[in-house]
C-alpha cells in the first residue's frame, strides 16, 4: 500500500492546499450503473467532482451485478493499467487488496472520522489488515418484492403476500388476470437474487447465515434448504418466455408499464421506477419479500481506490474519496439510486416511504442479529465460491430435469475442505 499518496488525499481534499484548478486532475471510474436511475446516479457524482474542476473518465462495463465489469478490471489491472477507482465489494475488495494494487485512504478516514460515522459491520469491508482502502457509498436492501399497484387491484389482489403461500395465491390471480405474475430477468446473478430471498423467506436468517454465508454443511443439505429449491423452482411457472436473458432494468420495465405484477430484485430497482416518474405507495409497492419483513440482505456499493503513479490523477482521486463519504453527496446520490445513505444518523426527511423503512429496518434488524450480507451481490463469499454457488443456482433454475438432490449435492460441493 502507498501510505505517502494518502498524505495527498488528505491535502486534496480538504484544501489544505491551494485554488480548485492547480488541484484538478481526471479520475478514471470503473462502474457498470448504466441503467436509467442508475446514469442519474453517477451524474450526481460527476457533477461534483466537475464543481472542483476534476474530469470525470467513464470506464462503464455493461451488465448487471457487475459480473463483467470484475473481469475487465483483471484485465487492465494485470497490464499495469488500474483505473482511479472501481465499484468492488464485500470480500472482493479485501482479493485486491492482497494483490497490493490499492492504496491506503487511512490519513482521510481517521482525519474524516469514518469509523464513527460508519456502521462497524460495513467500516470492517472496507479495511484491510486493518485499514481502509475503499469507500461505501450506500446500503440496497436486496430482499424486496417490487409491485405494479393498477395490476394488482385489476387481478384482485387485496393486501401483498406475506408468505409464499399468499404470494402463489396472488400470482395465480394475476396470472388469470392476464398479466405475466412475476417479471424475472434469466441471468444468473438475477436468479441466485431471487433464490436468496427464497431461502431468507423459506429458512430465516439464522438459517440463510448457516447455509449460504457458513456454507454449514448440515444446513445445506437440510430439509429448509430442499424447501427453498422447491418454492424456487415454483416461481419459474409464473415468469414468461422471454425471460432467459434479459436485463433487470428491462425487466423492471415490464412492473413499470403494468405488464407485470411483481419483480424480487434489490432497491437499485427502485431507481427506475423513480427515474420515469412513478411515486411509491402509489403507481408501484416495495414490500419485503414474502416470510423476509424482520430480515435484511444489505448489499453496499464501495469504491476500492487503485495506486496511481501521477500526482494529479492521485489528488483528483482523493477527492472523490473525500466526497463520497460526504453528507451531500450521500444525499443526492442515494435519492436516486434506490439505496439510503451508509453514513449513519443522516436526516431522512427527503426519502420515500421505501427507504425510510430500509432506514429504520437496517437498525432494527441490526440489533436483532437478522441483518445478513447479500450473497449474490458479493458481500458474503469469495468471488470463486460465489461464482460456483451461482451456477449450481442457475442450472436448476434452467433446467427443469435436474432434480432437488442433485443441487443439493452441488452446493454441499462448494463448502468442502480444499483438497491440499
Ligand atoms: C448490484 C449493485 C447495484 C446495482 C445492481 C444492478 O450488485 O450493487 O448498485 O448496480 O447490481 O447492476
């Protein structure tokens, strides 16, 4: 790590120095916020990094969940070439850090007080070996249930499902309503998004902590477990055919225009009803999945900052880590994006009803232990052992033959020793 650059963060950001333009330098950012709601976001940022007089250089990679945005960043980082910043999460980032390809923002952090202002569940993400080398910028609740309000009163669907049992008796309604019951977009990081709220709802978070954070073998290959497969499973007869494939965006779309009437995705899904308009509680619903209301999948969007050689792209850089972490940006950018501010006792006067009860549920959930990191957006697993639970996921998803046992016996695969 390069402690010296870190002084330089600390002198750029907070001015210790000089004028706006002798300080400006071009920050090159990896993301893949690419959707709607998503541009509106990062226009925020790049907005105030342009007030200070900072180029802003996209290097977006399309494609959900950031999947292909990880790979194209090991490309560039392994031939020398490592962007200013890049949206890495949970245990990924501590991966790069041993790497020793990022630097060190502990100067700005302990000058900033980050560790006080930083839940200590998400401050510990960001460290490695004890000190910071990336920077939160929200909290999405992952386990929501988004629905269309005029498809649900034309199917009539009184109260939104509660249980699975609820939630199959609403789909069944919307479906003879002739509305497709549940917009699901068929890659697999959207699959296992939905398998996981399946598996919170199903088993509850004490048993989601055991199998899919643990990977505790006994409750992998538990009874909850085949019951969450099944439930799983179930929910495909209510998805249509063009499914395979398309993006969550696209598919978000379908609850948007009242094609649909339900959707399980992240709040980030929230920014596209917002983005076109649509006010929660009215046009559209979030609700906790079904069985999940006391539980929370938090999954928090982090810029891990790369050592740079240039002395402005390194000012330009500490910059945007100074920013991100401040109460404006905070604001702004999270109103649009779905997501609530990370930086805890931030007024929420400005939010809707759906972050405020993120808000609230965060802390409650918090203190009652039921707060688990998402495992399809990275903040539980290493990124292999990932990758293997979400194609074991998929493959059962995709195809119908394969039975229960047999994916069962493809994740208690993932848990085993390493063979030495
Ligand atoms: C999540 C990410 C969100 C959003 C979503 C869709 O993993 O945390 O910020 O971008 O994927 O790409």
């Amino acid at each position: 790590m390069s402690f010296p650059s870190s002084l330089r963060y600390l002198c750029a950001a907070v001015a210790l120095c000089a004028g706006a333009s002798l300080w400006a330098g071009e920050v090159e950012v990896l993301h893949y916020w690419t959707s709607g709601g998503e541009a509106k976001s990062v226009a925020e940022l790049k907005g105030m990094m342009a007030l200070r007089g900072h180029s802003w250089k996209d290097f977006t990679v399309t494609g959900g969940g950031g999947q292909n945005a990880m790979a194209v960043l090991k490309q560039r980082v392994l031939a020398g070439n490592a962007p200013a910043a890049a949206n890495i999460k949970g245990p990924a980032i501590q991966e790069w850090a041993e790497l020793n390809v990022l630097t060190s923002l502990d100067a700005m952090a302990s000058f900033e007080r980050w560790d006080e202002v930083l839940p200590k569940v998400v401050a510990d993400q960001m460290k490695y070996k004890g000190r910071y080398v990336a920077v939160p910028v929200n909290v999405h609740r992952v386990n929501w249930l988004w629905a269309n309000s005029a498809v649900l009163k034309k199917a009539g669907v009184a109260s939104l499902p509660k249980t699975y049992d609820e939630f199959f008796a609403a789909a069944d309604k919307i479906k003879a309503a002739g509305f497709v019951p549940v917009a699901h977009g068929g890659q697999d990081w959207q699959d296992f998004t939905v398998f996981e709220t399946v598996v919170l709802g199903v088993g509850g978070a004490a048993f989601y902590d055991k199998a899919l954070v643990k990977l505790d073998r006994a409750a992998l290959a538990s009874d909850e477990m085949r019951k969450s497969l099944e439930v799983f499973r179930r929910i495909k007869a209510y998805t249509d055919d063009k499914s395979p494939g398309r993006d969550w965006n696209v598919t978000t779309e379908m609850v948007i225009n009242g094609k649909a009437g339900f959707q399980f995705m992240g709040d980030w899904a929230k920014g596209e009803f917002l983005a076109v308009g649509q006010t929660p509680g009215k046009d559209f619903t979030c609700s906790a999945a079904p069985g999940t209301e006391k539980a929370y999948t938090f999954n928090v969007d982090s810029f891990a900052m790369f050592q740079l050689k240039s002395w402005e792209a390194q000012k330009a850089q500490g910059y945007l880590a100074y920013l991100l972490m401040g109460k404006d940006f905070q604001e702004k950018f999270n109103l649009r994006k779905g997501s609530i501010p990370v930086r805890l006792n931030m007024p929420m006067d400005k939010f809707d009803e759906c972050a405020k009860t993120s808000s609230k549920d965060f802390v409650t959930t918090s203190a009652s232990g039921t707060l688990v990191p998402s495992v399809a957006h990275g903040m539980a697993l290493s990124s292999s052992q990932q990758a293997s639970m979400r194609s074991a996921v998929s493959e059962f998803w995709n195809n119908d033959k394969l039975t229960v046992n047999e994916t069962l016996s493809k994740l208690l695969a993932v848990s085993a020793p390493k063979q030495k």
